[in-house]
C-alpha cells in the first residue's frame, strides 16, 4: 500500500466519523446519509483496490481507471453545483416574497398619508 | 403629445387622481427624490408609494414631511422586486391605474397624463417611449450600444418589437397589474414585463415620453448582466 492510499485511507475514516457524528446530531436527514456513506465506502473500495477500476474503466470502454475515476467525479460535481444553484435560486426566491410581504403589511398598519389626517 | 384641457377632460382627470397611483422604486435616492414629489404633488397625485429598497439612509426619514406611502423592503433587492412591492401595495389599496416612475428624476411628471389617457381610453398597459418622442435628444453612444441593441434583445425574449425596450415609465390598468407578475428581482424586469403583456394578451400602446439625461443610467455592464438575467430565467427557471 503507498502513501497516496494511506492519506485518503486516513481522510476516509475522518469523514465517516463527522458523518455518523452529523446523522446523530440529526443534521444529516438518514437518505443523504446513505447516499455519502456509499459514495465514500466505494471510494475507500476502489483506492484499497485500485485494479478495480482498472476493470470497470475496461468493461465501460474507457480505457483507464482513473479516466473514469474524473469522469465519475465531473458528473457528480457539476450535478451537485446545478443542485447548490437551485437551491440558492430558491432561497433567494423565498427571501424576496419575505421581504416584499413584511414591507407591505407595515406599510398598511399606518397607510394613512398625512394629508388624509394631518396630525 | 399635448393633453387637451377641455372641460370633460378636466373632470375625467380630477376622477382619476383618486385612483391613479405612482410607484416610485427608491434606493439611496434624496435629492433628485425630492424634487420628483416637489413636481408629483403640484399636479395633486394623490397616491404617491415610494418604496424604499433598503436604503442605508431610510427614505421615511428623507421624506418625512410629504403626504405619501411608503413602502420600505429591510434589504435591498432589487429595482424589479421594488416595482413589484409598490404594485401589489397600489392594488391592494384600490388603485385602479398604476404608474411606474422614476426616482432619479429622469421622467416629467406633467406627462404621467398621458399615459393615464391611453388606459383611460381602454388599453391595459401604456409604455413610454423616448424614441417616439420629436424633441427627444439621446447621447448617441448610448443609443446604438445600449437602447437599440436592448430592443433586440427584448424582442427576442419577450417576442415584443418596441420602440424603446427599457423605458421604465409606463402605466397599467389595475387589470394589467394583476396580470404581469415581476419574478426578476433587479434589472431585467423591463423586458419581463414586455413578455408578460405578450402571455397574457395585454393590449399596449406606446407614447412618446421625453428622458431627461442626468447621467449616463444603465451602462454597457448593466446591460450584459441584464442580458445573463434573462438567459437565466429563461433556461433554468
């Protein structure tokens, strides 16, 4: 085993315990807690056994494991960067009816120009 | 276009004060602001909303002594988000004719009028244009780089050929206001509202509006960020 997979071996078991950590505190909903905990455990898999990739990259006519390797990592990438952008579109979304409303009520709590009752 | 001043339509326009409103989107805005109400209030516009889109300074306090609404946004969103705010404000307390004016004293009150005309005459949406205007002088950099450009630009998203496409002074029926909803927070509204009155069949009429230049107003970068809003929306909304 080199260094390379040591480090990321290492990196692994950090993250697997900030996960399970996150999904005690409840700040992780258990589905997305699936989803990373396979996605690091075929990670861990696939640097442990790095002639796996070597077959899979063969059997999907790549060519080379770590072809596929940045291929895989590209898709997910942009998915979640399209998925982040969504989000932030929504919130900005929610945020602006907020604001909008909260203007609109105070201003019908005292909607009467002065000219209507002089004070 | 000269409003005549005979005796019904005298009448008709003291009726319509009652129920026309301007809303004026503001944002850091004293001075020039001022003086719009100085000229707003003279022609006895009754209904004035500023909306204040979380100035630093707050506008209330600039305007504390004129008899107008105000409609104040905690953070600033947007000249879109703005308009959008001052309508619903405007519809929700009778109004049965919004004007859109501008804060930085670029549009002549004393022809809010005759875009009041057009919707009393039974359009939903009057749109000022500076191009339809004889006297009208605009710097010619920013006509062929910007304004001529945006009009293309508009018509591709909005399906609209008009005159003049980033007019922000226009007037619409209380029915118009309830039909073109502004989903675009900052500058691209312009264009949005064209596309609305498209979807929803809206009968318009332009009128010649004359612009007085202070200073240059949306430049080149303006424009192209205007130009990504509405690539934006159109392809991921």
């Amino acid at each position: 085993m080199n260094l390379f997979q040591l480090l990321i071996i290492g990196f692994l078991f950090i993250t697997f315990y900030r996960l399970i950590k996150k999904v005690r505190d409840r700040q992780v909903s258990q589905g997305l807690f699936l989803i990373w905990f396979v996605l690091w455990l075929a990670v861990g898999v696939l640097v442990i056994f790095p002639s796996l990739m070597s077959r899979m990259a063969e059997l999907s006519g790549i060519g080379r494991g770590v072809d596929l390797a940045i291929y895989i990592a590209i898709i997910i990438l942009l998915y979640t960067q399209f998925k982040l952008y969504h989000r932030l579109e929504e919130q900005d979304k929610r945020i602006s009816h907020l604001v909008r409303k909260i203007a609109i009520n105070n201003a019908q709590k005292n909607a009467n120009p002065s000219r209507d009752n002089p004070a | 276009m000269a409003y005549e001043l005979t005796k019904t339509n005298f009448i008709r326009r003291l009726l319509y004060m009652d129920q026309v409103f301007i809303v004026i989107p503001a944002y850091n805005e004293s001075d020039s602001l001022k003086q719009v109400l100085v000229d707003l209030l003279a022609i006895n516009y009754r209904h004035i909303v500023i909306v204040d889109d979380g100035s630093s300074c707050p506008v209330s306090e600039i305007i504390r002594d004129f008899p107008v609404h105000i409609v104040t946004h905690s953070l600033n969103l947007g000249q879109g988000a703005a308009l959008r705010t001052g309508t619903e404000y405007a519809l929700q307390n009778g109004a049965e004719i919004v004007v859109h004016f501008d804060a930085d004293g670029q549009h002549r009150a004393a022809e809010i009028a005759d875009l009041v005309q057009v919707i009393a005459e039974g359009y939903d949406v009057a749109l000022g244009s500076r191009f339809l205007h004889a006297r009208q002088h605009v710097p010619k950099t920013k006509k062929y780089f910007i304004l001529k450009p945006a009009i293309y630009v508009n018509w591709l998203f909005s399906g609209l050929k008009l005159s003049d496409a980033h007019n922000g002074f226009r007037a619409l029926s209380r029915h118009a206001a309830g039909k073109i909803i502004i989903e675009q927070n900052r500058m691209a509204h312009g264009t949005e509202i064209v596309a609305e009155i498209k979807k929803h069949n809206l009968k318009f009429k332009e009128v010649p509006v004359e612009i007085i230049y202070h200073e240059y107003g949306q430049n080149f970068s303006g424009g192209i960020k205007v130009v990504m809003d509405l690539i934006k929306q159109k392809f991921f909304n």
